[in-house]
C-alpha cells in the first residue's frame, strides 16, 4: 500500500518495488533499483522523510521510521534483513547490512557490518554486501518487473524495456 497524507506522497522510481502488502506512507522517497518486500512499514508521517537509497532493500516485516525532529535516511546498496528496525535519526550509509532482527538506533550511522566497529572488513566480506543489494535487484525484477510496469503507465519505452 502506498498511502499519501496531507502534504506529503509518497515517491517511488519507476524502476523500484514495493510489495502490495508493504506500507508506504507520506514523505517517503524510494529511488530507483530499490525494494520493500512484504509486512515491511516505512513511514514518513511525523513532519519528516524516509529515503531509501538506489538498489537498497527492505526485507519483509522491517520497519523504519521518522519522528518530527529526525528523518531516516537509507544509503545506496544497503540490505535492511528481515524484522530490523531502523529508527528515526539513524541514518545507514552506503553499502551497510543491517542484520535481521536488529535495531538502528536514533543517532547511529552505521557503515558497514557490524554495526559497532569491531574491525575492518575484508574486501570479499564487503563484496558479499554489494552482492546482496544485487540479488535483491534482481529478484524483485525477475519476479515483479511486468507487475511494477503495468502500474505505471507513465513509462517510457526504454524505462520499459530494461525493465524486463
């Protein structure tokens, strides 16, 4: 369900996902290669945004959140696993994991994983992040491609075109 309130629509790129059962709700931006899987919330509804970085995912029953002090912001080729929570004033650079059933904390800025420093990641270690942002790409457009097309009629041809 994508879901406007007063002021605020939510923007998903044409060339992003979100799952029928997932919410979507105000100010929230998800750019292009992007997916929110299913049961998963992000709301922008307290005077504030979400953003979901390009070719990032949410998997299913995840949550993030803003309040009206603090946005949530979501890098690029981030995997957000299944039941975390990322919440309001965290912020996830580029390329992180967040694990499933984990927490972001308002004030966080996680980079990588774990999310506490503990040492330096290995490149394959750091690979293996950038290559689940991919398999999360392309299975929402393996399976999803032609439903998120169909939904949106304003495509162009190209935009089309690679999508499938």
């Amino acid at each position: 369900m994508i879901r406007e309130i007063p002021g605020h629509k939510p923007r998903v790129h044409p060339d992003a996902y979100v799952d029928p059962q997932a919410a979507v709700i105000g100010d929230v931006t998800i750019d292009a290669g992007a997916s929110v899987w299913p049961f998963t919330v992000l709301r922008g509804d307290q005077d504030n945004y979400v953003r979901l970085g390009k070719n990032s995912n949410v998997q299913d029953s995840s949550v993030l959140h803003v309040t009206p002090q603090y946005p949530c912001i979501v890098g690029d080729n981030v995997t957000i696993g299944h039941r975390a929570v990322v919440e309001e004033g965290a912020q996830v650079g580029a390329g992180a994991l967040v694990p499933p059933g984990k927490v972001v904390r308002a004030g966080w800025l996680v980079m990588g994983v774990p999310a506490k420093p503990v040492r330096q990641m290995t490149p394959e270690e750091l690979e293996d992040i950038l290559r689940n942002a991919r398999e999360y790409v392309d299975l929402w457009r393996r399976n999803f491609a032609e439903r998120v097309a169909a939904a949106t009629p304003t495509r162009t041809r190209t935009a089309r075109r690679r999508a499938r």
